[in-house]
C-alpha cells in the first residue's frame, strides 16, 4: 500500500485515472481508498471506497446498485461433476438466462414484492420488471461459474445485481440529483437526511435485496441441476453504502466494485474465466483500518472492452474493427486450464484481466485466504451482448 495525496492506494502501478478520481472523492468524503483490482469507473472509480458523514452518493454506488458475489458450497464431489460437465453446463445454460433484457422463463415468487417501498415514485413503475427479471444473470462480467476447491469440493458461484431495477433506480437519483454525465466528473452526493437522500436510501436497501434473492434463487436453481445440497453460503454486495462505525464516527461507506471485509467475516471474490478465484476473511491490522475492512471484489481489468473485441454495431453485432483478443485465443487459454465455457464473448477473456493472486497479494496484512476455487465450468452472456452498467 501506498499513500498518495494522503489517500491510501493498493496495487502496482495505479491506474492514474482511477486515482484522479479517487482524489476528486475525496474533496467531499470523511475518508477515501482505493483497492489494488481499482480501473476508472463513472465519477467514482471501481475499487473505490468513499467515507462520508451523514451523505450517500448515488454515483458510487453506481448504476448496478448492489451488484455482488454469492459462493455455495455443495455436498457432491467435483469430480463426478466434471465426469459429466458437457451435460451439466447444457442444462445451465439452457434453463438460466443470460443477457441484456431477458426475463426469467420461471415465475419467481419472493416476500420481497411485498415491502412498502414498493409504492414509492421511483420503483413503483418498475415493480413487474423486476418480477419478471428476478433471478436472471444479465452480460457482460456476469457469470455462473463451478469451482472445486483444494479438496475435490463443488462450489457454484454467481455474480450479478439488480438489473433493471437497479439501473433504473440509479438513473432515477442520478437525474433528480442534478448528476453530471462524464467519467471525470464530481460525484453526485446527496444528504442522507434530504427527502431525495431518505428515498434513495429506500430505494438501495430495496435493490440490495433484490440482488440478494436473485443470486439465492441461481444458486439453489443450479444445486437443483446437480442434485446437490447446500452446505455453506459466502454473500456479499460490492456496489452499495452500510452505515458503520470507524473511529468512533458513523460513516456511511460506499464501496463500488470493493468487498466488505471485517475481521472474520469471508467473501467470495472472482478471478477471470480462467483463473482461480477464492473465498476469503479479513483479518484486524492497521491496513484493514485504513481500507475501512474493505478488499478486491475481482481480479481488476487491464484491457478496455472495446480494445479487446473491437467496435462492434450494437444492433448487427458486426465487427467494425477488430480487438486485440480474438475467440480463438480465449479459447485456447481456457481449454488450457480445463475449463467448459458457455457464451461469453472476447471482452471477457482472460487476457483483459490482472492475475487474482497478484492482484489479492496486495492485501496480505488485512485478508486470509480460506479456499483457492479451480473452475471446470463457466457461463456467460454471449458475444454480442452489450453491458451497459460497466461497473
């Protein structure tokens, strides 16, 4: 770790763009950090970890408002998964959905539809869109993945947030906050005591819980694929605020692209399509402090989107010019490391991301590395799937 204007920054080099916004955060925040998987983000970097008193920002949260990781770990040997690993991710892949705008062929039911926040302005409108999309992984980084960890064990994993409604919900604040439209750009902060603030707030939590039981019911539906039992659950948001105490002051933290880490309490953080991912906890120490008990939600790009599968037409999917990554190289590394790939388009290679290990040695004096997770099965979004939140 590395101070920078004051500004406690992880990861070798950092991204200047990402640490000129992690400054301009910190004009109007209580405390600011940036974590070592950190890239530019809209206004407030991801990786970023914004502190304020009595605020919220709408921008960092983000517009995939508690977008988050879910790990379970089931009671059926990988290896008998990988025996028959060709069928099992067909039948993921043919009864989950994947993309932009999809709705869910299976009619989710969930206590959640009756909360009163319902009736708000805001959500209102977006209520039988949710319904509809509840349980649905969406594109771009998105995925439902199957791990064995050091002992032959299955894990499912899952990482997606709250859709439509999240998108649209953030959009909705974004606007009636007065946000600016840019990267570079001063993040919308807005008082927690406001009626605007108040209602976003309601309306977060609301989403956050909404991304919740989207992620539990893909993993329960892909334990009922295998025939599997759950025995142990890893959750948590990494685009949200908690309120928190630090240092004898309550803050709210905003953590966008960044895992709540606390002394003892693990979290699941993915590497690439052919990497290694892990579960983890943190562990006290004076860094843990200065990170607000925050790590990496992820291995952290290196490669914009768009350099490595080109500019596409949005509409036809037709290469406009070719990216760096092509199809052919992406497979190769993930036949390499044994791993069935389902969807997933060239953005999303390996290739486009730091290695998860490095990245995660940045922060050895505040995690503790529980269980390194191999992939043997991944699915994605297709190829010419856009993804619109980018954070």
């Amino acid at each position: 770790m590395e101070r920078i204007d004051g500004i406690p920054v992880w990861g070798t080099p950092p991204d200047p763009g990402a640490v000129s916004q992690i400054k301009t955060c910190a004009k109007t925040a209580a405390h600011v950090a940036l974590m070592a998987d950190h890239h530019k983000g809209y206004a407030v970097p991801i990786g970023g970890v914004v502190a304020y008193e009595d605020k919220i920002s709408p921008s960092g949260v983000g517009f995939d408002i508690a977008c988050g990781n879910k790990a379970v770990r089931t009671d059926v040997p990988a290896s008998e998964v990988r025996a028959k690993i060709k069928t099992i991710m067909d039948d993921i892949w043919a009864n989950l959905s994947f993309g932009m705008g999809r709705n869910n062929e299976t009619r989710v039911d969930h206590e959640l539809f009756d909360d009163p926040a319902w009736k708000m302005q805001p959500v209102k409108p977006l209520k039988q869109m949710a319904q509809n999309q509840l349980g649905t992984i969406g594109s771009g980084n998105h995925y439902v993945d199957l791990f064995a960890d050091e002992q032959d064990r299955l894990w499912i994993g899952v990482h997606f947030g709250s859709r439509g409604l999240g998108h649209k919900t953030a959009t909705y604040f974004l606007q009636q906050g007065g946000a600016k439209d840019g990267m570079d750009v001063d993040p919308l902060v807005i008082d927690v005591n406001s009626s605007l603030g108040s209602d976003y707030l309601t309306c977060m939590e609301l989403a956050g819980r909404y991304a919740y039981a989207g992620r539990d019911w893909v993993c329960g539906e892909v334990a009922r694929i295998l025939g599997a039992n759950i025995l142990e659950e890893v959750h948590n948001h990494h685009n949200f605020g908690w309120l928190e105490e630090h240092g004898g002051r309550k803050l709210w933290v905003v953590r966008k692209g960044a895992t709540p880490a606390f002394p003892g309490q693990k979290g699941f953080v993915g590497g690439s399509m052919g990497d290694k991912s892990v579960i983890l906890e943190g562990v006290e120490s004076e860094e843990a402090k200065d990170s607000l008990y925050s790590t990496v939600h992820g291995a952290g790009r290196v490669m914009s989107r768009t350099a490595a599968r080109g500019k596409v037409n949005r509409k036809t999917g037709q290469v406009i010019s070719p990216g760096v990554v092509s199809r052919e190289m992406m497979q190769k590394w993930i036949k390499e490391q044994g791993v069935e790939l389902r969807g997933a388009g060239t953005d999303e290679s390996p290739h486009c991301y730091k290695r998860l290990p490095e990245v995660l040695e940045h922060h050895r004096d505040s995690i503790r590395i529980l269980h390194t997770l191999t992939p043997i099965g991944v699915a994605m979004a297709g190829e010419n799937e856009v993804d619109p939140y980018k954070d």
